[in-house]
C-alpha cells in the first residue's frame, strides 16, 4: 500500500509539473522522458545507473540478460543514426537501451510473474524510473524558477558570505591556477553525482534478489525526497550564484563582473533582476545535500565505498564553489537540510520515537533560522564576521553532532545485550 500511494502521489506531481510546464511553453518531465525512447538522452549513464537500481531484483542470469539486451539496442541505435547520418549532436550516444530494459522489465513482471515476485520486480522498476524521473523533474523545476522569478536574492546571499571570506571566490582563483586538468575532473565528479549515488546505492541493495525484499532504509530515500522538497526553496529563495550575479556568465544582467578575482563591496543588499533563462537553483545547495548523503551511507561499507564518499564529498564541496555556482552559505544550508531529511527519514522508519522528532525539529529550526538570517541580516554578519562566521558553522556542526549522537543511540538500542556466560558451580 506504501508503494502504490508513493507511485500514486509520485504520478499526480508529474502530470502537475507538465501541465505546468505546458502553459510557460517549455518541456515538462513526461515528455523529456518519452522523448529518450527514440532519441539520444541527455545522460546515458544515468539511464544506466538505473538500470543498474533496477537489475537488483533479478537473479545473475537475468542481469546478464538484461544487460546484454541494453547494450545489444544501444550497438543498433548506434548503427542506424550513424547510416541515416541522424548522429546526435547533443545528448549521448547511448542510454535508450538501458530505458527500454527497464521497460521491459516491467512488462515481464506484469505478463510473466505473479505474487510477490511480480511486485518485487514492478518495485524495482519504480526504483530505476524514480532516478531517472527525479532528474527531468529537476530539470523542469529548473526552467520554471528562471521565468516565474524575475528577480533573485544573490546580493543578500553574497553580502551574507563575507562571514565565511567569501570561499568562492578563494575557491574560484584556485581552480583557474589548476588549468583544464582540474577543471574537467571536478566538472564530471559534479555531473555524475548520481552515478556516485547509484554505487553506494548497489552495495545497500545487493541482497534484494537473495532476500526478496528492500531494506527498511537506504540512500535511493534520501536522494530522492532531497530532489523533491529541495526545489521548492528555489521558488521561495531565488539566488543564481556568484559565476551569474557578480561574474562574466550574468552578462548586463550581473550586479558587477567581479567573479573570481574582486570581493563584492559590503553594501545595502536589493532584489536583483534578471533574465528568464538562469535557474534560481542555489539556495540551499542540493548538489551539496546529495554529496553528503553520499558521505553517510557510505560509512557503513567497505574501506574503499568509505574512501570513495569522502572524495565525491569534498570533490563537490570544492566544484560547487570553485565554478562559482554556489556561495559558502549556500553549501551550509545544504548539510543541514540533508542531515534533516536524513533524520525524518530514519525517524518515520522508527515510528516517529521523541529523539528523532527532537532532532528533525531542532534541523528545522537551523535550516529556517539561516535562510532567514541572510535574507534580514546580511549587512550585520558581513560587518562582523569574525562572530558570525563561526556561528553558522557552530549552526551546522550541532546539527550534525545532533544526528550522530540520536542514531548511535538508535544502533545501541538495536543491538541485543549480550548474554551472560553461565558460572561453574563450586564443589562443596
């Protein structure tokens, strides 16, 4: 029942998003999506990672199968743009054969299988679809922020960041002094967050088929219900970044062209207008918040799923900000909001016990304090940094030191006493 209402609410958004979609003239997810049936996709190793989500609820030999199929339609996609001389010139190459397995898929559990192995595989396809889905999604989110937010909020938000010094710009100087090397490594660690999520995702996951159910919790949760409420603060937060209000990307739209090299001058902060085509997507840093889920669920798992979390964290960390698409601030808010999805979450799972409302509340009310903080006191806190600087990481440690402390006690609680050895009675 869980599941159908999910894919019930899931289904009532995304007719909303296209409708909404229709009426501004741009695409919505419905139709993007489709679209990758027959023409190139936009990433196909997305679509793959989805696969990959999907083939958890077959046996070996099924996975085999379905992989083969995949690249199987993808050799012939190719062959066919290529003789017709339809080769894309934008989108990927490959991709529509991963789309058409997990199809697939779903129409073999419908014809070919009954009873819970058929609803554990319609689950598995959901699981794949969702992926994919909370990414046209976000995409569709993206254009609606640009034409129904004429003007943003980046003056407060960069008056804001003088408390941190401004990292972007350090950050921004720095990536320039690494030359095309760095940036190209950084720009695809960023692009493939989602492929990183799938990786620690498969390790959660890869008992489904032997177990015949998904674990009470894992990272595909938390990713998606990140990708779902986090655009709604795009409508109420406008912010587009340093790299388009204070950086040569904004063109006459831009407050100043002074993006990575001068700091912007503390001044009265105002709305600033600009153009219909940038995404007001900065505020909080949802590409910070899935890298830090990334980071928790990777703790559980072999030494190199541990290295290989801590790495997409700080590789993000320092592309987000090194690219100029996000203020430090920005990055802050990011970690607090993952942190209190991440406790909701585990909190539903428990039964909504009073530690776990405690910490969701107190996340809460960090998250609403900061995005309220640099929208009234922006000139306050550039003026004494030296205070409100440490103050806002102080916000986000507690919030973290909060998490950590509830769920080790969660985990203590879980784990049974041991029992006591029985002691030799003494001869008399």
């Amino acid at each position: 029942m869980l599941w159908a209402a999910a894919g019930a609410v899931t289904l009532g958004f995304l007719v909303a998003l296209q409708i909404t979609a229709h009426h501004l003239g741009i695409p919505g997810p419905i139709t993007t999506q489709a679209r990758e049936v027959i023409h190139a996709p936009k990433s196909g190793f997305l679509l793959y990672a989805s696969l990959a989500l999907t083939l958890v609820v077959l046996t070996w030999r099924q996975r085999l199968i379905a992989l083969g199929s995949a690249l199987g339609i993808d050799l012939v996609f190719l062959l066919v743009r290529w003789a017709t001389g339809t080769y894309p010139a934008e989108g990927h190459p490959f991709g529509n054969g991963a789309l058409w397995v997990i199809l697939g898929v779903a129409v073999f559990a419908l014809v070919r299988r009954t009873g819970p192995e058929r609803v554990l595989m319609l689950k598995g396809v959901g699981l794949g679809l969702l992926l994919v889905t909370g990414r046209k999604t976000g995409d569709t989110w993206l254009l609606i922020t640009s034409q129904t937010r004429p003007v943003t909020l980046d003056p407060y938000v960069a008056m804001a960041d003088h408390a941190l010094g401004n990292p972007s710009w350090l950050a921004g100087r720095l990536l320039r002094a690494s030359g095309p090397v760095g940036e190209h490594a950084l720009d695809y660690v960023y692009a493939q967050l989602a492929v990183a999520a799938v990786c620690v995702a498969l390790y959660q996951l890869r008992n489904v088929a032997a177990e015949q159910r998904f674990p009470r919790h894992h990272l595909v949760r938390t990713f998606l219900l990140i990708g779902l409420l986090g655009p709604a603060f795009y409508m109420i937060y406008p912010v587009v970044g340093p790299m388009f209000a204070y950086g040569p990307e904004g063109g006459h739209w831009a407050a100043a062209d002074l993006w990575p090299d001068t700091l912007p001058p503390i001044t009265t902060p105002y709305e600033l207008p600009f153009d219909e085509i940038t995404p007001r997507n900065c505020m909080p840093s949802l590409h910070t918040a899935w890298a830090t889920t990334i980071f928790i669920h990777s703790r559980k798992g072999p030494r190199a799923l541990r290295y290989a979390g801590t790495f997409w964290l700080v590789a993000t960390l320092a592309a987000t900000l090194g690219f100029g698409w996000h203020y430090g601030v920005d990055l802050i808010a990011g970690v607090v909001f993952a942190y209190t999805v991440e406790a909701a979450l585990r909190t539903y799972d428990r039964g909504w016990d009073r530690a776990g409302v405690r910490l969701i509340a107190y996340g809460t009310a960090v998250f609403t304090v900061l995005l309220a903080s640099y929208r009234l006191v922006p000139l306050e806190m550039a003026a004494h940094p030296w205070v409100s600087g440490p103050l806002l990481l102080l916000a986000m440690a507690s919030v973290v030191y909060g998490y950590l402390r509830t769920t080790k006690l969660w985990e203590a609680e879980a784990t049974p006493a041991p029992r006591p050895e029985p002691q030799p009675e003494l001869a008399v």
